[in-house]
C-alpha cells in the first residue's frame, strides 16, 4: 500500500506557473467558454481558417487571450530548458501551442474583418436604403406636393392682409403650427379643417401618406453615426489590404505547411471588399439624396440633421393620423346622435298620431251618444274598441225586441227626457229613477 501511496504522490506534482495569476485565470475561462476546448484544436481552426470555430465573437475573444511575445518567450524558455510540457497549467499550455502561429494578430485581423464586413454592411445598407426611399418619396410624390400647396394657400387665406399673407412658402416648423390655431368653438384645429378638405375635395391628395411610408424608418437612422461606422470599415480595409501584401511578400515559404492562409484568405478578403465598395456606392447617393432633399425644404443641409429633418415629417404624418381618427370618432358620434334624434322624432310622432287616433275615436262615439239612433253604426265601425264589442254583444243577444232601438226605448224608460242610457249600467243617468229599457 505504501509503494501505491509514493507513486499518486509523484503524479500529483504542482502545476508549474509561468503566467501571471490573474491573467492564468482569465485565460482559464476564455479557454473554458472557446467552441473547442484544447489548445491544439485551437490552434487548428487557426490555421486552416475554420469558419466553423472561428466567429467574430470567437476571434475577437481570441485576441483578447493570445500571448504577447514576452509571455510565449517565457513559456518557451521552459520548455526547451528542458522543462515537462505535461506540468504546464491550462493557461501556459495554451500559449506554447498558440505562440508559434505566424502574424497571430495580422492574422486575427485579417478574419474578424472578413467575417464582420459583410454582416455590417448590409445592416448598414438597410439603413441607408431606408433614407434613400424616404428622400425618393418626399421629391417624388406629387401628392405630397399638393398637400404642401394647399397648406400654403390656407396659410396664406387666413393670413390675408398680413405681412405674411402672400407667403411663397413655409419652414418645416410650420407643420407643428397647424394644432395651434382653433376654431371659434375650439374643437377643431387648422389641421383638422385641412384634413377634412382634402377628404371631402381631393382624396387622391391622400396618396401622400403611402409616398411617405420610409420616412418613420428613415427617422430612426443616426445618419452620421452610420457613415463613422462606414469609414471604420474602410480604414479596416485599407489595413487589412496591407497586411495581406505584407504576408504574401513572404509566399508559402513564411508559413507552415499545413497554414491554408495564402488558399483560403485571399478570396476571402476580395469578398469583402466588394461588400465595402457596393455600401460606399450607397453612401455617396444617401449624401447626395439628402442634401437635395433637405435644401428642397429651403434648409440648411449643413446644419439640419437628417434624422431631424425626418423625424419632424415623422411627426406631421403622425398628427395627420391623429386628426383623422379624431375626425372620424366625431363622424361616429354625430351619427349616433342623428339616429338618437331620428328615433325620438318617430316616438313622439308616433305617440301625437295615437293620441290623435284616441281623440277621433272619443269624439265618434261620444257623437254617436248624443245622437241616440245612430249608436250602432258608429260602434259597428269601431269594431277595434272594447266598449264596441261589449255593446254589440249586449245588442245582438236581447230576445224579442232585440232588433230596436236602444237608445229610443232608454229614452221612453226614462219618462220622455232627453237623457240617455249608459250601455253599461243600464240607468239613466239623469235622474237615476227609472231601470233603463226595463232592464
């Protein structure tokens, strides 16, 4: 047992530690969170430009981790001193494998451009697109134009007799105004009342808003800072152009065997330069573009920014639609209490007619009473009526008699007098002395 016990303590030797403590740990967790794990599989994808392992993110974590040439000398010193390579730590291990790649930083340079450049200019060649289809329908749109001329002649209608009422034209500013000025009753604007004409007298002019559909876009793009990023990517050009010459003075000769460089780069870096010079084509038209349009607004190019510029168009589409909607809610609503007053028009006409109906039937029958003979005919016409059912039956269902007249005989039952009976209570009325009819 003890023989066992002296050889577990000879393969427990301490790690030999060349590197500085902290920056062993630090190149610990790089190597712990790398897409491959051993310095030789590294040292690999290096190599032979593995696209696979190598992603900006990678390559630009890489670079942070490589040895300077003092650390890979120290490390190397060891190990040619004679010094077992199995004791190095993670982080020493790493920088003798690592150390020996030809140009490491020219060539981790050389494939983080490559890798980024295309990604970042087509991300900036959306943005760029947007302004240019923004500043394409602001010049194009003869809607637009339109538009601008009507709310110049409003402008200058209302301003007649002013010093600002024979107006060529307005600043951008002058959009924001058109919510300032309200009518008498104060619930409609001058934008209201312009969006209201332009519904009612010139729809068409509402193509306007389709014309401009890039400008919210185009308002979201820092312009400059988008160009800084463009000039970065051509300084990065320019030095990546300048170390691929420097690495092909030397041929195949400078770089080891199994090194896939002088194959796989140069193709490679054409690719993305060809990236770079269709973004800076774009970008000489989006300068262009927005000097034209901005000065067509009578502006400063040199002092508005586009992002400005745009972002006050933004805001003038923005209240247009707010205007509509609330256009339309006060369309909705006036209806409603159009059909609220239709509806009670109806129920007050349609109570005066039953009243009016109530009265002529009153007035028949009271007609009918007064008189005497001709009862029956009016009830007969009346048919509808209770009280003319209850005396149709009463009429029809006296025996002997019961074809005469009611009305007479109440009039002889109640001695001659000019009172009549009631076809309810068969009494006379005046005076209650006698059973009406007998009965």
């Amino acid at each position: 047992g003890g023989g066992g016990g002296a050889a577990d303590k000879q393969k427990k030797k301490p790690a030999v530690e060349i590197v500085e403590p902290r920056r062993a740990q630090n190149v610990g967790v790089f190597l712990a969170t790398f897409p491959v794990k051993t310095p030789i599989q590294i040292r690999d994808a290096l190599v032979n430009i593995d696209r696979k392992v190598l992603t900006p993110e990678s390559v630009q974590k890489l670079a942070d981790n490589v040895p300077t040439a003092e650390e890979y000398d120290n490390v190397t010193m060891f190990v040619h001193g004679g010094g077992d390579r199995s004791l190095l730590g993670p982080a020493e291990l790493f920088f003798s494998m690592i150390g020996d790649v030809p140009h490491m930083q020219e060539r981790l340079d050389c494939i983080y451009f490559c890798l980024r450049a295309p990604d970042k200019c087509n991300e900036l060649s959306v943005e760029l697109g947007e302004i240019l289809a923004a500043c394409r329908g602001i010049r194009q749109s003869r809607a637009f134009h339109r538009l601008l001329r009507i709310v110049l002649e409003m402008g200058n209608f209302i301003n007649a007799g002013g010093a600002r009422g024979n107006a060529g034209g307005f600043k951008l500013s002058g959009f924001a105004k058109l919510t300032d000025m309200k009518d008498t009753t104060g619930r409609l604007t001058l934008l209201d009342y312009i969006v209201q004409y332009v519904q009612r007298e010139h729809p068409d002019v509402l193509e306007w808003l389709a014309d401009l559909s890039h400008v919210q876009a185009a308002s979201k793009v820092a312009l400059g800072d988008a160009q800084k990023e463009f000039g970065g990517l051509r300084v990065d050009l320019g030095r990546v152009n300048e170390q691929m010459a420097a690495l092909a003075v030397g041929g195949k000769k400078a770089l080891p065997a199994d090194d896939r460089w002088h194959s796989v780069m140069p193709p490679w870096v054409d690719d993305a330069k060809r990236f770079v010079e269709s973004l800076r084509t774009t970008n000489d038209q989006v300068q262009r573009d927005v000097k034209e349009t901005i000065e067509l607004f009578a502006e400063d190019a040199k002092r508005v920014q586009s992002e400005d510029f745009f972002g006050t168009l933004h805001k003038f589409i923005e209240m247009w639609h707010a205007s509509q909607k609330k256009l339309e809610v006060e369309k909705l609503e006036t209806e409603k209490a159009k059909q609220r007053d239709i509806k009670k028009r109806a129920q007050a006409a349609l109570g005066a007619q039953q009243k009016k109906q109530h009265a002529a039937l009153h007035a028949q029958l009271a007609g009918a009473l007064a008189g005497g003979g001709g009862l029956q005919s009016a009830l007969a016409k009346t048919k509808s009526s209770p009280v003319s059912g209850a005396s149709a039956n009463r009429g029809g269902g006296g025996g002997g008699g019961g074809g005469g007249d009611i009305g007479a005989r109440c009039t002889t039952a109640c001695g001659g007098s000019s009172a009549r009976c009631s076809s309810t209570s068969r009494a006379c009325r005046t005076p209650p002395t006698a059973t009406c009819c007998g009965r």
